[in-house]
C-alpha cells in the first residue's frame, strides 16, 4: 500500500495517533517515528493510552487496540489470531513491522528521490526489513534467533554485552525522579505530571530509533546500494586476476561482503573468493589491503587466512619472511594485511593462496 493511497484515508485536520502508555518498547516507538516521517502524518499528536474510548477517536492506532485493520488504520499484532509476517520472512510482526511493511517504501521514496515503484526501492525495503527491522519483530514477539534444539549444547564463551537498541529503550523507561531527593523524600507529582514525563521519555526512545533507521537508510541508499554494481563488475572480472577466481579486485574501498556472498549463492558450482583487494584510500599512491573472506557473514574464522609465517610482522620483517617487498603488515589472526603497492598486495594473494 503506497502511502498516496493511505494519504486518502486520512481526515483534513492533522491525524491523531494513538499507542499505548505504560512500559514502552521499541517497536511501537520505532512505528509511532516512521509514521511521522510522512507528510500526511506531519504535523500530527500522539495519545499514549490504553482506554478503548480515546483509542476510539485515533486516527491511527499502532501496538493497542487488539486489531489489524489497515483499512481502518489499525496496526496491533498482540492479538491471539495475528500472524502476518513481511513477505518472503518467516518472523511474525510487531507493530514496527507492519508500519514499514505498509508505509517502508513510502519512506524510503521520499528520503532517497527514487520511485517508490523502482527496483532500488523494493531491493533497500527488503534490505532494511532484513537486517533493521526484522530483529525488533523478533525480540517483541518472543521469537529467538535461534531453534531451542539448535542451542541446547552452546556455551558461551563470554559475556558479549547487553547492550542494544532494545535494551537502551528499555532504559528510558526508568525515571530517575522516581529516585529518592537529597532529603531522602520522593518528590510527589500528579497523575497528569506523571503522565507528560512518561510520555516525554517515551518520544526520546523514539527519536533514538527513528533516527538509527535514518542512519541505516542513508547508509544502504548511498553506500550500500552503489556498491552493488560495482562487486557484480569484480565478481564477473574475477579469473582475470586469478585462475580459479579466488582473488577478488576493487578499485576503490566499498562494501562488498553482503553482495559477494548473495553472487556466491547465486553460484554455487563456481570456486568462493578467498581475498579481496582494494586501495586503502581515494588519493593516487595510496596502499593497498588484502582481506581474507570470512566463512560467513557473522563469522570471524577466514575461508584462508593469510599465512601463518606473516602474522603479527611489519614492514622490514613482513618483507623478509614473506619475500615480498613492500609489505605494511599482517593482522596476528591473518584476516587483513597490507602493502604499498597493488603488485605486492596481490603477490601476497597469489602467495597466500599456495602456501
């Protein structure tokens, strides 16, 4: 649904959008932002509620309410029958969900001057839905990562942080006037106080996730997105460079891995890249990295790190042991390295590939 179409819908007088009060999460603060973003919900008033008669009056309703009705602008998942999920993904909907999924391309036309009907657009939707918004569906509907059976042996090594945006919404729900004063007394605020200072927190969790979608918009229109074309022209150049194609050329830094594994797929009977090459910078007699593909996306073990003998040297040493002149350095764990010249970096590959 295009949101000309939505824009139809919508009363003369600026729309009222209702949520619900009380804990607040990131879904709903990411859904009440990106409503926002569109010039028929510009200027509009947010009501945080939870009382069927003024959700009544709402125009739009998201995260409350018990009803999915796009046609009536209602967009709750928590209802026991609702299982909607974006297309092609398996995750079920949050109210974060369904307003990108009926509102997304919208957006992402009127941030990025592109059609709302082109294939730039539809591929950045798909692409935010999978790596943004599809984790916050998730977390809000209880729905791990991971199949419990896949897990049942895992054992972390470490601790690897709670911090996410999830967790930092969840912050701003604690009040630090519920704090005791200096005096040891709690300062007594109205019902109408205690609302408004809720309600001001609940806007600042929105803005931190409304803005973090901005910077991932931003992020895959212009640099995301251009890099595609020119991984496919390195992917196609490839044997150029090396007899089974497992050396890999850009002539500028992009960012390559989404797109290499996606052509590997595409692929699956051709060898897989084993190092990428590209100038460690835009200026004439810039250096040159060499890295070594990881296995995955997530993972950090490479398909072939660099060899063993180079890690942890530089300069003189790297040369030395290596017998490449030029060498910069070698990452201890051989997933990067580098050198001064596009001939040493891919000597090194070369290099690297027989021993």
């Amino acid at each position: 649904m295009t949101e000309e179409t939505a824009a139809k819908r919508l009363k003369p007088s600026p729309p009222l959008i209702g949520t619900h009060n009380g804990r607040f999460h990131a879904d709903e603060a990411l859904a009440v932002y990106l409503l926002r973003l569109l010039p028929t919900y510009n200027p509009s008033t947010l009501l945080r509620t939870r009382d069927p008669a003024l959700l009544s009056t709402c125009h739009t309703v998201v995260d409350v309410g018990g009803e999915y009705s796009p046609a009536a602008n209602r967009y709750d998942h928590h209802q026991r029958t609702f299982d909607t999920t974006f297309p092609a993904r398996s995750t079920k909907l949050s109210s974060a969900g369904l307003v990108y999924m009926h509102f997304g391309k919208a957006i992402i036309a009127q941030h990025t001057r592109l059609s709302e009907e082109s294939d730039q657009v539809s591929i950045l939707w798909d692409k935010i839905y999978a790596e943004f918004v599809e984790a916050l569906d998730a977390h809000d509907n209880g729905i791990s990562v991971y199949a419990p059976a896949d897990t049942a042996n895992l054992h972390k090594r470490f601790y690897d942080g709670g911090v996410s945006l999830g967790s930092l919404v969840g912050d701003l729900n604690f009040d630090p006037s519920d704090s005791s004063s200096n005096d040891g007394e709690k300062q007594a605020r109205s019902p109408e106080e205690e609302q408004a200072e809720e309600d001001r927190r609940f806007l600042e969790a929105s803005s931190l996730m409304g803005t973090t979608f901005l910077r991932k918009l931003s992020y895959y229109h212009r640099a995301w997105l251009p890099a595609r074309t020119v991984v496919h022209a390195a992917y196609a150049a490839r044997k150029s460079h090396s007899a089974g194609g497992r050396i890999m050329v850009f002539d500028r830094s992009v960012p390559w891995k989404d797109h290499l594994y996606s052509l590997e797929a595409s692929h699956p009977s051709e060898e897989k890249v084993a190092y990428v090459l590209y100038p460690d910078g835009p200026h004439p007699g810039a250096k040159w990295r060499i890295q070594a593909v990881s296995v995955t996306k997530e993972s950090f073990e490479s398909r072939k790190p660099l060899p063993e003998a180079w890690r942890g040297l530089r300069d003189e040493k790297l040369d030395e042991v290596s017998g490449i002149d030029g060498g910069v350095f070698v990452h201890a764990s051989g997933f990067i390295g580098g050198n001064q010249s596009f001939e040493g970096a891919m000597k090194m590959a070369v290099r690297g590939l027989e021993m």
